[in-house]
C-alpha cells in the first residue's frame, strides 16, 4: 500500500509536467500523511471543443476516500488506497473509477519492510523515488461526500498494484504511475471506459523506482523536514517479505 508520500516539486516544474497547469504556490511537503489535504489534477472543461478553459485543474482534497454513500464517516474505514485488481467491483471505488480518476503530483513515497515477528528485526522505511528524479503521477480516485446541513468535502484514494520486483522485497504492493503520455486516457471518463484504462494500470518497469533507507522519523506525522530522506546505513540486505492481503484502502498506522 501507500500510506505517505511526498511532493516538493517547485510550482513551475508541476505546470511543465502538467502541460500548463494553473495552481497557486505551494511549501514542500516531505511527509504527507492520511487525512491531510493533497494535491488532484482532474479533467478541467477545456476539453470540450471550442472551449478557452484549462484542459487540467489542480485542487485540494482529504485524503481518505468516502463514498457519497456513506452515512456517518466516522462509521467508516478511511480509505486512502484502492486495489486498481478489483476497484471496478468494489462498491466504495466504483463510481469513482467510471467518473472521477485523478493524477495525484509526487515526489516519491515511503514503504516500510516489515520483517517477520519472530525475527525480532525492526521494520525499516524507505524513501522510494524516480532515478531520473522529477514530478511523477499516481492513479487517484476522488469522491465528494455531503453532509446531512449541506457541507461538503472533496476525499481521495490512491489506487496501487502489484510491487514490481524492485521493490517487491520491501513491500507487494506499490501505486500506480500513469505516465504523462497517457495522462488524457486517465482523466477522460466520458469516453474511456475503467475497461478501457485498465492496462494503464500496471506496475511500472522494474528499474523506475530506487530506494533509500531512511531513518524511522517518517513514522511520525509531525516530522516534516527534509532530514527525512537522508540515507541511512542499514546492515541487513533486503528479503522479500510474506504475501500480504490487506481489504481494500484499509489505513495501516505506523
């Protein structure tokens, strides 16, 4: 799963990767943590023929998904990932697969090795980044939730899939990248179809991500400088961990 993630790219390197994206300056963020507002670029009304809008708006929403469906939020699980596998079928993501997928702006994220109990090891965090470095894009899904007096909120999911094998020997899971020629395909939910994105949804190639050992302060929300991705020496090489099945978007505390 990803369950923090960080984006410090400067305003104008998002508006080139972006083709043009209009958004307001921004402060680095080395710890983005569930909850907290992230950064969604949606299909904007330019699309349409004729049209002066932007083709692309950037806006703020929690990230945690709720479903418009849902009563009581406290009642229900936050769900800041969704299996790109089986979201379709889920009823959670599905309308948000057919209508509402988004690219969420990057940096890198972090991934923790949780090593077997009875090794009595630590678990270890990862700052996991592009070798070419740079802005990336992960799949998103995003879904308003109102409230009973009207207020309303604007929620997000990151949808993941299975960890390629360069980083399948600290996590299975990994999110998913739409690269920037495919990025129309993605937001276009009026003429592309969840059938017809589905192979968008794939884990990147295995030489994509390399990835660091860092010390355990990410662990904590209130950490938030950039000492957080500094190297460390760990003494043990990495072995691939047992297969995990989490349900759907299932928040994990670290």
């Amino acid at each position: 799963m990803c369950g923090r993630f960080s984006l410090t790219s400067s305003r104008g390197d998002l508006r080139d990767f972006f083709s043009g994206l209009d958004l307001d300056d921004f402060p680095a963020r080395y710890n983005i943590a569930p909850t907290q507002p992230i950064l969604v670029v949606i299909a904007g009304e330019g699309r349409e023929q004729g049209s002066n809008l932007p083709d692309r708006r950037a806006v703020l929403v929690r990230w945690g998904l709720t479903p418009g469906w849902v009563k009581d939020p406290k009642d229900f699980p936050l769900l800041i990932n969704a299996r790109s596998e089986t979201a379709i079928g889920k009823a959670s993501f599905r309308a948000a697969m057919r209508h509402r997928r988004v690219l969420i702006p990057a940096s890198g994220f972090y991934e923790w090795h949780r090593p077997s109990k009875e090794s009595g090891e630590r678990p270890q965090a990862y700052w996991i980044r592009p070798r070419q470095g740079g802005v990336i894009a992960f799949a998103g899904l995003m879904e308003t939730w109102s409230s009973a007096d009207g207020s309303e909120v604007d929620t997000g999911a990151i949808l993941t899939t299975s960890a390629n094998s360069g980083i399948s020997a600290i996590h299975d899971r990994m999110p998913v990248v739409i690269r920037p020629e495919d990025f129309s395909r993605w937001l276009d939910c009026k003429t592309q179809e969840p059938r017809d994105v589905a192979d968008l949804m794939q884990p990147v190639q295995d030489d994509f991500f390399e990835a660091v050992p860092v010390s355990d302060k990410v662990n904590k929300v209130a950490n938030m400088g950039p000492d957080l991705q500094q190297p460390v020496v760990i003494e043990k090489p990495l072995r691939a961990p047992e297969k995990q099945k989490p349900e759907d978007g299932q928040l994990s505390f670290f």
